[in-house]
C-alpha cells in the first residue's frame, strides 16, 4: 500500500498536470475536448488519492476538502453524462490553489 505522502505527492503532480494543461485560459479549455478529458481525468486522480489517504491522516488534517475531491472524483465517473465544462473550470480556477496549498502544508508537516 502506498504511504500518505507518496498520496499527496500524486495530488500535487495531478495539479502540476492541470495547471499546465489549462495555462491557455478558459476558452481554450471549453473548445478542446481533449483538454477537458485531460483535466476531468487528472481530478478523479485527485479525488482518488484523497480517498486513499489513511484515516489516521484525515483525522489529523481534518479538512472538508478531502471529502468534496472524493465526492467530485465519483461526480466524475459515475455522473459524466452530467458534467457541466464551466462549473469544472471554475473548480479549477478556485478550488485548485487552495487545495494546493492545503497538500503542501499537510506534506511540509511530515
């Protein structure tokens, strides 16, 4: 089993990879599906991983956030016929940096 911090390592190179993927803006993000395949894959990786963190860990860094990756990652595979691009976009824009900044505390704590 993959250890805590390896889990959060594979949240931030998820981040890595939508960050980079979506630096053309939002237009360019709903004009591409390829693009929005690339990140709605890259958020269930999120929401996996957080899933997969250990309870000791969840208890430690209790945070709502954790639930809403987990939450928005089955969104992601069982819903997709109602995945809405501008409300994905929006996640992207205000919900990755904080989310960021909350795994880089939790792995600067290790």
């Amino acid at each position: 089993m993959r250890s805590d911090r390896a889990r959060l390592q594979d949240i931030l190179a998820a981040i890595d990879r939508i960050e980079q993927e979506t630096r053309s803006g939002k237009a360019q993000f709903l004009n591409d599906a390829k693009t929005q395949i690339w990140v709605l894959y890259h958020l269930q990786t999120i929401g996996e991983a957080s899933r997969s963190l250990s309870t000791e860990f969840r208890v430690r860094h209790d945070d709502p956030t954790w639930a809403k990756a987990i939450g928005l990652r089955n969104i992601l595979v069982h819903h997709y016929f109602e995945i809405d691009a501008d409300i994905i976009w929006e996640i992207v824009e205000r919900d990755l940096p904080p989310f960021r900044a909350l795994v880089e505390a939790c792995l600067t704590a290790f």
